[in-house]
C-alpha cells in the first residue's frame, strides 16, 4: 500500500506558497494587493497622471470643452490659484481597473486619428506604470481645432475699478 503525503506550506519553497492551487485559496491578483494587505488610489490621482500624460504628447494644444477653458483662463489669473491638471479629464477608477475619459484641443494641421493613438498610448502606459491599475479603456472627445490667431483664444481681458 502506497502512501502520499504533502509538504506543509513551510516547507514549501517560497515561489511554491504564492501558487493560487498551493495553498487552495487563491491570493489576490494584481500590483496593489498582496498578502501584506492592499493599495487604494484616489479618483484625483489617476485624473491628474492622464492629464498630464495627455499633455505631453505634442499636438494637443490643451485640455477641457470650451467653457472649463475659459474658467480656467480666469482661475490663471488669480493670484494663489493654480491651474487644474485634471481639468479635461474625467476617471472612473475600480480595485484593479480604471476607464478614463478625456475632452481635448488639437493643433490645426495634426493627423487626429494618429494624435488619438498617441494620447490613448501615452496615457495607458502612465497610469499602468504609476499606479498599477489596469486601463480598460481611454475615450478621446476632440472638441476643438487650436488655430494661432485664433480669436477664441485670446486671453480675458480684466478691467480695473479705481
């Protein structure tokens, strides 16, 4: 009569132990958990990280519908008031997943579909990277065309009262 008989999880290498079928419970899947315990990451820290991924690839001129811009244009001009790096950027940000959602100004003269994947790129591979959370998808709105000279563009003029 044979008989077998299992190695405790002791004495199992360490490689072993982390196995889902070693142990018979499965242990948490991704970067921001372990058996040490667990990683959470705020809806404004992946919207700041795709903002600024976005504006990093050339061609996007900025970021936001015309009225966020416009505000943000103000805001500028307040002493103490920093811009929004988020500004243009919308998150829905899960466990393990996020989904990212972005309104944006490209330069006149820019192949769009080519800016898209780029952005989408740039992005995806910011957020993977800083947070570890798993980008299931990046939607680009592109709502306007930057063209120099442009009227739009101008800045708001303020007018003081003396």
């Amino acid at each position: 009569m044979s008989t077998t008989t299992t190695d405790k999880p002791a004495d199992r290498p360490a490689a072993e132990q982390q196995s889902p079928t070693s142990s018979g419970t499965a242990r948490p899947d991704g970067a921001l958990s372990s058996e040490q315990g667990t990683t959470s990451v705020a809806d404004i820290v992946v919207q700041k990280v795709a903002g600024l991924a976005a504006r990093e690839v050339r061609g996007v001129h900025d970021l936001g519908a015309g009225a966020t811009r416009a505000f943000g244009m103000i805001r500028d001009r307040i002493p103490g008031a920093s811009a929004s790096i988020g500004q243009g950027v919308s998150v829905e940000v899960g466990a393990t997943q996020t989904a990212v959602d972005l309104e944006i100004v490209v330069e006149y003269g820019v192949s769009i579909a080519e800016l898209a994947r780029a952005v989408r790129r740039n992005v995806i591979n910011a957020i993977e990277q800083m947070t570890g959370l798993s980008v299931v998808e990046v939607n680009i709105n592109v709502n306007d065309v930057y063209i120099p000279g442009d009227d739009d563009e101008e800045p708001v003029r303020t007018t003081r009262v003396q």
